[in-house]
C-alpha cells in the first residue's frame, strides 16, 4: 500500500439554494492507493455522493485541491477533466443508467470505444456471465443483468480507479453479493483501485480501508485487516 | 456507437423527425423549383434574344416609306435597322361569339435574317408575295389549325384568306397580349401572324412602313441613338419611340422573372424558418429528456463537445433528408410548373431539369439551418456538470394558477381539465412549442388561403365593382364622343351610353417616369367606378388627374404635383396636369382623367377611343352583328365573356397558389403533429400513471387534449398579427404593376386557417389516441430516464 494514486486535501463543496448554502463537503483529507479495496459509509445526505462525483471528476470543488497521480484536477480545464474521466475512472450507478437504445454489448462498446486502453467487450462481458444476452436491450434484462452489463461497462474501460454509488442498492442480497464478487475480482485480478458508496454497514466488512462521513465530513478511517470475501457479507 | 444511438432513436421517434424533415422538405422543394424556373426562364429568354436578334428599340410611327428607312440605317449608333407593317385586324369567324384578332406583322422571306426573326416550328417560310402565313403555335393549337389551313381576316372591311405556312414565334411576342389592358395572353382570341410584306402592302393597299425596330452598335446606349433618331421620326408621324426594356413582352417577362426570383427569396425562407424554430425546440426538449444520458456519456468520459456532435448529427440528418427530397421532389415538380409558364409564355427550351449545383445548394442550405436548430437547442445542457446532469431537473415550483381564482371556469372544469391547465402553465416550454407550433400552422394555412381567396376578389371586384358596363365597343380610331353617342345610343337595347378613352402616355415627374395609360371616364360615370379601400366610390373631380396609388408611387407624387405627360394623342407634346387624388387600384397602374377635361387637355376636344354600354339582355349578339365588318369599329366586347375567359385562365394560373395552400395545410398538420406526439412521448410514465390508477384511454386523452385545446386557442389568436406579417412580406415580394396585393384583414382566410389548424389537432389527437390505448403501463412506470 504505497503508491498515492488521488489525493485530497481540505476539499469543501457547498450548494448555493436560493439565499442558503448547503454545505455538502468540509474540509475533506484522503489519499487513495493503487488496488485498494475502500468503502465509503455514511447516511443519507452525509455527502457520500458528493464525494464520489468530486473524485470521478463529475464535479467541481468550490474549494481545495484534489490531486490524479501528482497532477491538480480543481480547476483543471474541462478537457483535463474529461481525459482523466474517459481513461482513468469507471462509474457504476444505483441505477445502471445504460443507454435504453444500444444492446449489451454496445453499452460495452460505447466505453470501450473512447478509451485508449480498454479491454475486449466481449470478453469482459463473458467475464460477467452474459455473453449470451449480449444482444438484448436493457428493457430485456433483469435487474441484476442491467447492473452486470453496468460493470462489464465500466471494467472494459480498463480504469486505474472504479467508482460505485449504492451498485448493490437496488437488487436483492443473491444479485448483490454476484455484483460485489465481481467488483473484487476486478479488483483483485487486475490490481485496480475499487471505490464502493453505500449506507449499508456489512459491506464494509469486505473492504481494505472504511471511510465514514456525517454531516459532509469524513470522521474516520478504518483499516480493516482480513477483509471477509463477498460470499460472507450479509444483510 | 453513437451512431447506433442516433439511427435507433431517430427510427423510434420517426413520425416527430418525419413531420420536420417534410417541412424542411417543402421548403426546399419551393426554393429548388422556383430556381430551376427562373434559371430556366431567364436562359431561355437570353438564348432566344440573342439566337432571334431582338431589338433594342422600337418606334410606331405614322409611315415612311422604304428609302427613308435605309436612310435611317446609317444613323451613327445604329448596328441594324428595319422598317416592318404592323397591323391589327379581325379574324372572320362568325360561327364564334367573341372577337378573334391576329396581329400581322410583315416579314421579308427573302432576307437570310430579320430583326426579331420567328423561329420557325413546323411548315415553311412563306414565299415572297404569297398568302401564307406563320402562326404563333398557342393560336394554332388553341383555335385547332395546322399548316395548310386557312384564316379569313377582314383587311379594310374586306374579307382575306391567309393560309398557314407554319407555326413560329419570335422574342417579341413572348409574353402575346393585344393590349396592355388585358392581363392574361389568351391564345384562343388573340395571336400574331407573319405575312410576307408585299403581300401585306398590296392588302392594305398602302406603300410605306409604320413600325421600326433596331440594334445598337456597340459602344452606343440606346438613349444615345433615341435622341438622334427622334427628331427624324418626328417628320413622319412619331407615335412612340421605346428601348427594349420598355418592350411589352419583355416588361412582363422581367417581371415575371423578378416575381419568381422573390419567390425564391420569400417563401422557401418562410419555411425554412419555420422548420428551424421547431427543430430548435425539438432539440431542446430531448436534450432536457436526455439528461441523465448524457449524465453517464459524459461519466464515462465523453467530452463536451463529442456530445454537442452526436446531438448535431441528429439534426444534421434530418436536415439532410429533408434537403435530398426537396430538391429531388423539387426538380420533379419544375417539370409540371414549367408546363404552367409554357401556356403563358412562347418561349422555346422551357422544360424542368434536374441541376447538381441546386442539389449542394439545398443541401447546404437545409443542413445549415437545421444543424443552427440543433446547436442552439442543444448547447445549453452540455454547459452542466456531469453530476449535475445526471440528476433530473428540480420539479417545476408547483403553484395556483391564475385561472384557478377565476370560479366560474375553475370550479366547472373535471379533474382532467384540471390537471391540463396547471400543466399547460407548469411547463412554460412545452406549452411554449404547442404555442408557437400552431401559431405558425395557422399562418400559413390562412397565408396560402388568403392569396386563394383575394385573386378570386380582386378579378371579380374589378369586373362587377370597377367595370359594370356590359359592353364595350371599340373604336378603330379615335371619334368624336358625340357622333359616337348619336349612333350607338339610339339603338335597340342600349340602355345607357358612356363615352371612354384610353391614352396611351408617359408621365414624368422630376426623375421618375412611367408609361401607362390615362383613361378618360364621363364625369357621373356608372361604367366605370373609381373605389376607396373599402369599395366606396370616389366622384371624378372636373379637372385634374387622378392616380392609382401605385402609379403615384412609382412617379413619387401626391395630390398638387404637377405631371409633365407626353402621348402620341397630344396635339402638342408635353402637356401638364395636376394630381387632384390618388385611388387604390389592384389590377393594373392607371391614371384617371374626366374625359372632357382629358380631350381639353390633349387638345383633341370630344374624342374618344370607345363607348362603354349598358345593354338589355341579349342586345349584345346584335352589336357584334351589327358592327362586324364596320370600318370604323375595331371590336365589340361582352363583358361576361371576359370574366368568364378572366376565371378560365385564374384557374390555371392559381396552380401555383393551390400547392402553396396546400403545403401550408400539410406543413401546419405536421407542425402539430410532431408538438403532440413529442408532448406525449415526454409524459409517458405520467400517464401511464393514470392509467393504473384505472382512467380509461379517453379520459386520460382529456388531460392531454384539453390542453392541447387550451394553448392552441393562444396559438391561433397569435397566430393572426402573425399571418399579417407573412402577407406584408410576400405582398411586397410579388407586386408588380399588373397587381398589387393589398394586404386588408379579411375574415376567409382565418376561417380557413382555423378550420385546418382544427382538422390538424383532431387527427393528431386521433392518432395519440391509438397510442395511449397501446401504452404498456408496466413498460413506462418501469422505465427510468
């Protein structure tokens, strides 16, 4: 666990509402390595999502520096912003987001297509188990297979980082726990760095390093010495 | 793969792209075969002058004879020169009811070429000193002649047999109308023959030559050579002298050419624009729909502007599309348009044509339009941080409305229509699109159905308003009114007599000038009636002139100027007189005078040069008899006929104005059409929604189509300063001095308009209809977008 691969330091996000301001993030310090496996836990509204999109590059800090292997992303030009999210990040929704009018294998294709070390479509969805519904549109997928193909999609982009908001929030605990093994072995199997957003408490159980957040703050970091395998986790 | 995205999408929202594609489709159709028409017209028209060698002036004068014409040749400036017999008279055809006339223009067979030569179509140059004719072939072919048949004309009251030789037409006569008066050539009663000149000489038993054309040598202006011809043309009875421009024919084809060259300006821009604002707010809904979509294009690291092109190749397919078929339907329909001008102008080569250059042309056109409706619709939304984006915009602030204060139409409403009319004010942009959708609908629908419905008007005005004698007499030369009064006002059957002249003349004020004809009335005339605007009559002052509002435009005059006019009727030219009033006129650009005061004027005292009559029903066969070999009677003219030949020729000449209404129709239809179906596919799990808590299809109708009722009644009440707008633009684009298009609120064509806006509503209702009845409520409340 050595090589720093983002950096954050006193990063703050706030809202303007009307005449309020929404403070969504304080003053937030983290360092993430390369092939860690980081849950972050907090209730709603604790500024998990804040957090990730700030990472994934999705959004702007209104304050502090966030750094991509030694290079600044706040205040980074747009197109920096865009390099670093089509090559290094990969994005797994609640829920899915695929394209409703490309099949399986082009929701694939369509991250494969712009990144510039991606891996085969095909492959990655076979990897998945779903080379045989490779053609079905996400009308004709079930939950559980919408949120594969949503990995196939963000795993084929070969990302130094993998970046999940509550992947497990919509399926039931047989689907979750498949979605969560294959996180892992993504994790495992290629050495990348794995960021996993949820309020539900035993996933954490499966991670190298916890992070909790209340209230837009982060107020501990636990490292977790034998993290359980996903096939143990449950709720 | 975005490719793929937008193939899909476009396929599965077809019927909204379709409805645009054809707007832009129409438009581009318009513009391309407009433009094939007037490349064609004006190619035509060049090619013919210059193969034909039309003249660059022409001059009428009384006679002179063969030596002084040679004379005249060697004028410095003048290139060519030819003295020719031009010749009016009667066709005898008693078998017919209306007045059948030629034209005899005489032709020297001899000659290797002659200035405004006929090309000859079929049979043969008649010989020198022959009977034989050439016929223009619009006369041929309407009155059922061939080469070889023969025409009888009365020459000097006596009867002549002509045989026709061949069919041929010359630039001169492209545009053949008898007199300036009349509006429409019509074939059947007027076309020009070509009679060898010895023979003509001898019929008319006259020596010297009364009309000469020529051309100029280069370098030299045609006013350079006028003013050197001129003062030797005044010795032998000078009646006009005019340079090519001025030329009849040419006048009506330039202006024919310049009406169609504003058409392609106009009117494919009117729906260009149109097709354009509803791509625009297209693009601005489905990128509003698509947020969370490019949400996750954007997190998986699409770039801003990689986006912006995926939504531009939307728009710039459809654009494309829409600029193939337009022009490829535009090059098709310049055949069947060209056929229309073929019938009113002798002009060889004039067929439609497919032009690559138009193609590109319309092409870049319609890209460039609709991929402007694509970018500015869909630059905004890219402008969001892919967060941002992903998240659906905040709901709309729910508030009272406020109609809702309004009792007596809130509390009567069901909870369908209570639901629409808070929708159609929560949604300020979708209640915009319908809005501006139906606005343009019903303005061009009404647009076309206006200039349906006022070349109808202004024909019928003019001859059951302006013109209400029944028949008019024409004399071969000017008489004195009374001998005319005592002749023709005792007959059987006349019940009233009217003594009128037409002068012919150019009137100038300063810089400006203009040839016209001043028509002499009888100061209480109830033949002929000058109106206002709103057809109230105006009393015809004892001295002075009167204007039509346009001859005082184009003389830059008002009431107190005073008018230098020359005419080959004046005793002594020039003569001045003084604009007493100005009157609208639609049909035509004449002067007004009390025709006393006109004959006082020229000098000439009682002349006139025809009686307008009041006649009892069937006293008009008799005139015609009466009068059919009469020297001193040119023609006799029932007015019904006219009107009835009026409305034959209106009919094919609002061809043009038909496809317009009706593309307008088809244009308004798919205008809203595609607001309907795209306002349904935006509401599809709302919907739905109603649908499972158990609303039947048409109660869950109600909620949409009430609203859709609701805007368009706005819709349309905009949609009238609108279509005044339109009319101001195209009246102004298509006036010329044959008419003018006044451009006055008439109640027609907003009914039209109305009544097509409705029809279109209802059949899109009917088709949303069949498509919430298929909404699979399962489907759409599943669904996340």
């Amino acid at each position: 666990m050595s090589n720093v691969i983002l950096e954050g330091k006193k990063i703050s996000k706030w809202y303007i509402m009307g005449e309020v301001r929404v403070d969504a993030l304080k003053k937030v310090t983290f360092e993430i390595y390369q092939g860690e496996f980081i849950v972050v836990l907090g209730p709603s509204g604790s500024g998990k999502s804040t957090l990730l999109n700030i990472i994934g590059g999705m959004d702007q800090v209104s304050e502090g520096e966030l750094f991509y292997l030694g290079s600044p992303l706040h205040g980074a030009e747009e197109s920096v912003v865009t390099r670093y999210r089509r090559n290094a990040v990969g994005f797994i929704f609640q829920f899915y987001n695929l394209m409703p009018n490309l099949t399986a294998f082009e929701n694939v294709q369509l991250a494969t297509e712009i990144a510039t070390d991606p891996l085969p479509a095909a492959d990655i969805l076979a990897e998945v188990g779903l080379a045989d519904r490779a053609g079905h549109f996400p009308a004709q997928l079930s939950g559980g297979e919408q949120q594969r193909v949503a990995v196939a999609r963000a795993v084929a982009k070969n990302p130094e980082l993998l970046l999940c908001d509550e992947p497990t929030g919509a399926l039931d605990l047989k689907t979750g726990i498949q979605i969560l093994k294959l996180l892992r072995d993504f994790n495992i199997k290629y050495k990348k760095t794995v960021m996993v957003i949820t309020h539900n408490a035993s996933i954490a159980d499966m991670a190298d390093r916890v992070f909790s957040l209340k209230d837009g703050e982060l107020v501990s970091v636990r490292v977790i010495d034998n993290p359980k395998s996903p096939e143990e986790v449950s709720w | 793969m975005l490719w793929k995205k937008t193939w899909r999408e476009l396929r599965e929202n077809k019927a909204a792209y379709l409805a645009c594609i054809t707007i832009i489709a129409i438009g581009l159709m318009l513009f391309v075969s407009m433009s094939v028409i007037y490349e064609g017209l004006s190619n035509a028209k060049n090619k013919f002058y210059s193969d034909y060698r039309f003249a660059d002036g022409f001059a009428v004068v009384r006679g002179l004879s063969e030596t002084q014409v040679a004379r005249l040749a060697s004028v410095e400036g003048v290139d060519r020169l030819e003295g020719r017999m031009v010749k009016d008279v009667r066709v005898f055809a008693p078998e017919r009811e209306e007045n059948i006339y030629l034209r005899l223009v005489s032709i020297r067979p001899e000659q290797a070429t002659r200035l405004n030569d006929a090309m000859l179509l079929g049979g043969a140059m008649p010989a020198a000193g022959s009977h034989g004719i050439l016929v223009d072939p619009a006369f041929l072919e309407a009155n059922n002649l061939q080469p070889g048949d023969t025409i009888h004309v009365i020459i000097a009251g006596n009867q002549v047999e002509l045989s026709v030789a061949g069919a041929a037409f010359s630039p001169e006569f492209v545009y053949a109308l008898r007199n300036p008066m009349d509006i429409y050539p019509d074939p059947l009663t007027f076309g020009v023959a070509y009679l060898p000149l010895e023979t003509m000489q001898i019929l008319f038993g006259e020596e010297t030559l009364n009309d000469i054309v020529f051309t100029l040598s280069a370098g030299y202006t045609y006013e350079d050579v006028e003013g050197r011809l001129k003062p030797r043309l005044e010795t032998f009875g000078l009646e006009s002298i005019y340079a090519r421009k001025d030329q009849f024919s040419e006048v009506m084809l330039a202006q024919e050419l310049q009406g169609v060259q504003s058409m392609v300006a106009s009117v494919p821009l009117l729906f260009l624009i149109v097709a354009a604002t509803i791509l625009y707010i297209l693009f601005k809904r489905m990128v509003e729909q698509q947020r969370g979509q490019i949400g996750i294009l954007k997190a998986l690291g699409y770039s801003s502007r990689e986006i912006l092109l995926h939504y531009l190749s939307y728009a710039l397919i459809i654009g494309a599309l829409g600029g193939l078929l337009g022009s490829l339907l535009g090059f098709w329909l310049s055949f069947p348009l060209m056929t229309v001008y073929e019938e009113f102008f002798n002009l060889p080569g004039l067929t439609g044509r497919f032009s690559f250059g138009y193609l590109v042309i319309s092409l870049l056109f319609s890209t460039g339009f609709a991929g402007l409706a694509g970018y500015f619709g869909s630059k905004e939304v890219l402008k969001l941080q892919p967060s941002e984006a992903m998240r659906p915009p905040a709901p709309p602030v729910a508030k009272k409305t406020l109609l809702e204060g309004w009792h007596g139409y809130w509390d009567n409403l069901t909870v369908q229509g209570k639901m629409a009319t808070r929708n159609a004010f929560r949604n300020p942009g979708r209640s915009f699109f319908t809005l501006i959708g139906v606005m343009f609908a019903f303005s061009l629908i009404a647009t076309t159905g206006y200039f349906l419905s006022i070349t109808d008007l202004l024909i019928l005005d003019q001859f059951t308003k302006v013109q209400t004698h029944d028949v008019k007499v024409v004399f071969a030369a000017p008489l004195d009114s009374r001998d005319a009064r005592l002749e023709l006002s005792r007959l059987p059957g006349v019940n009233r007599f009217e003594a009128y002249l037409e002068v012919p003349a150019i009137i100038k004020q300063g810089w400006y000038e203009k040839d016209t004809i001043v028509l002499g009335l009888e100061p209480n005339s109830e033949m002929y009636n000058l109106l206002t605007k709103r057809g109230v009559k105006v009393p015809l002052p004892p001295e002075g002139l009167v204007l039509s509002q346009k001859l005082a435009g184009n003389l830059h005059a008002g009431v107190g100027s005073r008018l230098e006019i020359e005419s080959p009727y004046a005793k002594e030219n020039p003569v001045y007189a003084e604009v007493v009033d100005i009157v609208p006129q639609h049909l035509g650009t004449n002067a007004y005078m009390e025709i006393n005061a006109l004959g006082r004027l020229l000098g000439q005292g009682h002349i006139s040069t025809a009686a307008l009559l009041a006649v009892e029903e069937g006293a008009y066969p008799y005139l015609k008899d009466r009068y059919r070999e009469a020297k001193g009677v040119f023609s006799v003219e029932e007015k019904g006929a006219m009107l009835n030949k009026f409305n034959e020729l209106l009919e094919s000449y609002s061809f043009t104005y038909w496809i317009l209404a009706l593309f307008g129709m088809f244009t308004g239809f798919a205008v809203i059409y595609n607001s309907g179906v795209v306002s349904l596919s935006e509401r599809r799990r709302e919907l739905a929604s109603l649908r499972v808590m158990g609303m039947t299809p048409a109660e869950v109708l109600q909620v949409l189509s009430f609203e859709q009722w609701f805007v368009s009644l706005f819709g349309m009440l905009a949609g009238v300063p609108m279509t005044m707008l339109f009319l101001q633009v195209m009246a102004s684009a298509m006036d010329n001095d044959l008419f003018s298009f006044p451009v006055v609120f008439e109640l027609q064509p907003f009914i039209i308009g109305a009544v097509g806006t409705t029809v279109s509503i209802w059949l899109t209702q009917k088709v949303i209809f069949r498509k919430i009845r298929r909404l699979s409520m399962v489907e759409a409340l599943k669904e996340r977008d």
